[in-house]
C-alpha cells in the first residue's frame, strides 16, 4: 500500500467532460514504490523455486515414495 501524501499533487484536479457531454472525475493513478518492488521480488523468488524443484524432481522422475 501506498503512503498517502500530506502535500496536494502539483496538478490540479480537472473537470473533463465525456463524449456523452456528462462530467467526469479526475483520479490520479497511484504510483509504485518500494513495497511493490518487493512483491515483484518474492514472486520472482517463488517462480525460481517452483522451477528449481521441478527439475529436481525430474532427477527422481517424480517419485515421492521413500
């Protein structure tokens, strides 16, 4: 989750009109920080794993008895 800023964004909030002529809303985009670099490391750290223990299974042609 995002920190929400103490501070108004430098861009104003816009009135935009629709095609329809009715007015819409201006909602600014949230931006990426930290903790979502984080989240792309550990699933990148859990795909690596679940491939590493499929090879090794394939060394045991997939046999889990002991």
């Amino acid at each position: 989750m995002s920190r929400l800023r103490s501070t108004p964004s430098k861009a104003p909030a816009k009135k935009t009109t629709r095609p329809t002529g009715r007015p819409g809303v201006y909602v600014a985009t949230p931006k990426s920080d930290v903790y979502v670099a984080l989240l792309g490391v550990s699933l990148g750290a859990m795909i690596l794993a679940t491939l590493l223990l499929t090879l090794l299974l394939n060394g045991y042609e997939f046999q889990l008895k002991a």
